[in-house]
C-alpha cells in the first residue's frame, strides 16, 4: 500500500520535471547568439535570478530522489511473512522438522485413521 503510494508520487515527480526542464528556455535559446551579437554574451555570463521553473525543479529533484531511496530501502528489505504458495510449504515443513520429539513414554499423536471409500456396485 505504502509502495505503491510512494511509487505513484516518484512517478509524477518524474513527469513533473520532464514538463519542467521542456518549458525552460535554455541561456543560449537567444536569436542572436547564433550570430555573435551583443546577446552572445548572456551565454556565458552570470545568471539573473532564478526563475520560478528553475526553483520548482529543484524543489521535484530532490523530492525525486528522496522516493528513490525510499523506494530502494523498501525494495531490499525483506518480509518475515512468506508471500508465496510454495515459500509457505516450505516454513511449515521447516516449522515441522524443527518440531521437538515427544517425551519418552508418550507417543506422537497419530493422524485420525480414514474409513475406507465406499464400493460402488
């Protein structure tokens, strides 16, 4: 359940900065920068004041990578409680090898005797 809350979250979060980092413009996206015009120079320059793009994909990449730790800490941690058919059988007949012998003078209980099938005639 929690998984796959965590999941989900870790999933938009990756959208989010997908939808984010495309509708950045990039420092050389001027026209004339390609031309050598005095534009040219904000290429290399310091960088204005953050925008509100660039401070909320911040904020989602380090969202995005704390859902992964978690999501790898929960993925390695393993479960005392077996989650499949045969990891069950397995417990029970580890379960009962393990079981201690009875005291000397008393017998194992013995499994109920079957009647035998009906004949049909």
């Amino acid at each position: 359940m929690l998984r796959g809350f965590i999941l989900t979250v870790h999933i938009l979060l990756a959208l989010m900065i997908v939808f984010l980092v495309l509708m950045q413009r990039g420092k050389g996206a001027e026209a004339g920068a390609g031309f050598g015009a005095g534009a040219s120079g904000t290429v290399f320059g310091a960088r204005g004041t953050a925008t509100l793009f660039s401070k909320l994909t911040a904020v989602f990449a380090a969202l995005f990578f704390t859902t992964s730790l978690l999501l790898a800490y929960m993925g390695t941690r393993t479960t005392a409680e077996p989650t499949s058919v045969i990891e069950r059988a397995a417990q029970a007949a580890a379960h009962a090898r393990s079981a201690p012998p009875p005291p000397p003078g008393q017998t194992a209980p013995q499994a109920p005797a079957q009647a035998p099938p009906p004949v049909n005639k």
